[in-house]
C-alpha cells in the first residue's frame, strides 16, 4: 500500500505517526512531503498553484503515482489542489476536514486580512506567542482530553518551525488564497473520502453538503473526535485507509 500524506499547518509527517503505528502490520510505504513555510520545506512565498505544482513534481520524483493521497486541514486542502491539478496521480483519496475553497471574493480578502493578523503576532511576538494563541481558538477544545504524551508530541513537532516560515505558509496557502474548487468537485472521478470528526460541527457541515458532489465520494464520520482526527481518532482513519487498499486497485 502507497501512501502520500500532507500534513496540516504547524504539522510535520511525523503527524501520521498515531495513524502509522494504528495501521500496523499493514505494509504501508508513506511519502510525506513537507510544505512550504514548514520546516525543512521551501521558505520562499509562493502561490497556493505554484505549491500544488511542485509537490505534485516531487510526488512523481519520489515514485508515489498511482498512491493513496491523504491529507488533513491546510494539508487537505493542498490535497485537493493535487486532484484538481492531476487526478490521474492517485488512486484514490482521503481528504480529513476539508474545506472546498471561498466562493466569493468579499469572503477571500476577509480571510486573507485575518491570517494576516496571525503573521503580524508571529512576526512581533514570536512562535511561542503565536501557538499559544492558536491554542485557545475552538477548534482545539476536543484534545483536551487527550494523552498528555501524545499533545507534548504534537507541541514539539509545532516548535520545529520558526515565526517567519508559518507567516510564509499562511500567505502562501491561507484559505483566503486557495482557489475556489466547489464548482470543479463533480468533474474527480476516482474514489474521495472525505473523513470529519462528529464533534467538528464546521466541517461536518462542509463535508455533508460537498460530498453530493463528489461521483465516487463518501463521508466517513468519527466518533468522539474533533478536528484533528488523525490525532484524537488515528484508529479511524488507519480504517478508511485500509477499506481504500482493498477497495481501490491502482491506475493503469
């Protein structure tokens, strides 16, 4: 089983690691290219179709055609860019807290001004301020609850990147610059899953009203689980990995 994973913001592939450890003894083979702004990713700005295209290079360069793509949040929405670029990449897909792109241009610059307000605190304040603060936001409150090694894990992972290059991820790939895809989603042939935690009201709103949409798509809930279901419900998602390999043979 070929895996391609993309991360979320402020995540590294060391995210998949609940879901690696849940698949096993699945023989999985994973690429997880990390993106820009990220550390030991590019540092230069780019635009949200630049970044599709130069992962979507290195996945081919990496010998990951004909995978399974999976990606969660910011990584998700990458992920959905891929398929937009190149659908015949991947066998299937997985798209965990999926948001389709803003279809209008009041609600782009809306965004674009409030993730410019996260790269100002990074800038002033610094990493530390700033995932203090992206701590308290709602979307987090589900992982309270969790394993005290496995949020240390996910705050070491988040220290890894420096100031500059997560305001450079934010006006590089932020919502508001992400192209709108609504419209296209009828057009991905190949299999789509698109996974949400039962407890991410937002998103499973999103997911329930984009997955008519979608030819072959589904939408697979987890239980007891927020946003971040590869952290709080990596056992759900080593499943859906697991029914995509047996579901899904790889392109011609």
């Amino acid at each position: 089983m070929d895996i391609v994973f993309l991360h979320g913001f402020t995540g590294t592939p060391g995210s998949f690691r609940w879901v690696a450890e849940a698949l096993a003894p699945t023989q999985a083979r994973v690429f997880a290219p990390i993106l820009v702004g990220h550390a030991g990713g590019p540092s230069a700005a780019s635009s949200f179709e630049q970044e599709v295209e130069r992962l979507s290079r290195e996945i081919d360069e990496a010998g990951f055609r004909g995978a399974h793509l999976i990606g969660y949040s910011l990584g998700s929405r990458v992920s959905l860019g891929l398929l937009m670029h190149d659908q015949t990449q991947f066998a299937s897909a997985t798209l965990v807290g999926v948001h389709p792109g803003l279809e209008s241009e009041a609600a782009r610059k809306q965004r674009v001004q409030a993730d410019e307000g996260w790269c100002e605190l990074l800038e002033r304040q610094g990493i530390t301020a700033f995932i203090r603060a992206w701590m308290t936001l709602p979307l987090w409150e589900t992982q309270k609850t969790l394993d005290e090694a496995k949020l240390e894990a996910q705050s070491r992972d988040r220290m890894t990147h420096t100031a500059l290059g997560l305001a450079c991820a934010l006006r590089s790939l932020g919502l508001g610059q992400m192209p709108a895809y609504v419209e296209r989603l009828h057009t991905l042939k190949l299999p789509v899953h698109l996974v949400v935690g039962e407890q991410d009201a937002k998103f499973l709103e999103i997911a329930t009203r984009i997955v008519r949409q979608l030819p072959q798509g589904d939408l697979q809930v987890a239980p007891s689980s927020g946003h971040n279901v590869l952290l709080e419900r990596p056992d759900f998602i080593a499943q859906v990995l697991r029914s995509a390999d047996t579901a899904c043979p790889p392109p011609n």
